[in-house]
C-alpha cells in the first residue's frame, strides 16, 4: 500500500541565518531533514509532496530527490499554490525553484493566480493526503502553526525537526 509524506515548515526569511545556506545552523538543518525522508523511505513512505516555497521546503525537495539514490521507486509531487508562485523572487532562487519543479513527477497548480488563503488551501492539500508530515517548526505563529493544527486534527503522524 502506498504511504504519503508532506512537509511543512518556514521560509527563508524567517529562518535564523534567513537565506545564508552556509551558516552550520543551516546545514544541520538540511541534514536532519535528509535523515527524516531517509527514515520514511526506509519505512515505507514512497510519495511525497512539497509545497515549493523558499526556505525548508525546498530543502525538503533536494533532499528527496536525492533519496532517489538509494530508493528509485518512490514519487515527488509539487503542490503549487498558484501560478507563478516563483516569479518575483531572486533569479537564483527563481532557476532553483524551476530546476526542483522539473524534477518532480508530479506538478499540481491549485489555482491559477495569488489570494489570500491560497498558500493555507495548499497545505491543506499537502495534509489532506499524507499519512506522515514533516515540519520545520520554530514555535512562531504563521503558516507552518497552522498547518500543525491542521494536521493534528486530521490525525497525521508528524516527526517534528526544531529550528535552532
């Protein structure tokens, strides 16, 4: 039977060193996030959803391509919360986000243009069809708070990773 894993946690500009990925800080990050698709895979969980945003979701996207070494079989979904989600930001980032998208096996627009609850519609989706999320939490208010609740509400297991 098929096992789902989403990931939710904070943007780049709410991380402690915000958009330096060469901050130690970042790197244990990026590396106890590697090991918790690891120990999914390892488990069982071969889908996958992002959400796509700066920050841990594309960390989280980068480490389960690279999953994909050891475990080939399993699947990545892009859940994009509108069309364009990447257009204003950096070009670096921008060749980023569109380098990750096209490796991903599955791409899912959930609306055509940006309103107000279009990123929460998203991560509603993300937790609607996983049996597992992943979250990057600091303890602030925000997206990833309530896409926590969400989850415990819907009776999603979720393996918290801390933000230090």
């Amino acid at each position: 039977m098929s096992m789902c894993c989403a990931f939710t946690g904070h943007r780049a500009r709410k991380l402690p060193w915000q958009y330096d990925e060469s901050d130690p800080r970042c790197a244990d990050l990026k590396r106890r996030i590697t090991d918790a698709v690891e120990s999914a895979c390892a488990s069982g969980f071969d889908r996958f959803i992002c959400g796509m945003a700066e920050g841990c979701d594309l960390y989280f996207c980068e480490a389960v391509l690279a999953a994909r070494g050891s475990y080939p079989h399993i699947r990545l979904e892009a859940a994009v919360p509108f069309s364009g989600q990447a257009d204003r930001w950096p070009a670096p980032e921008r060749e980023r986000y569109d380098s990750l998208l096209s490796q991903c096996d599955r791409v899912t627009v959930l609306q055509e243009h940006y309103s107000a609850g279009c990123m929460m519609r998203r991560n509603r989706y993300m937790v609607d069809k996983a049996d597992l999320l992943i979250a990057c939490f600091d303890g602030q208010s925000g997206g990833t708070l309530n896409t926590l609740r969400y989850a415990v509400r819907k009776n999603v297991r979720i393996v918290h990773l801390g933000v230090e």
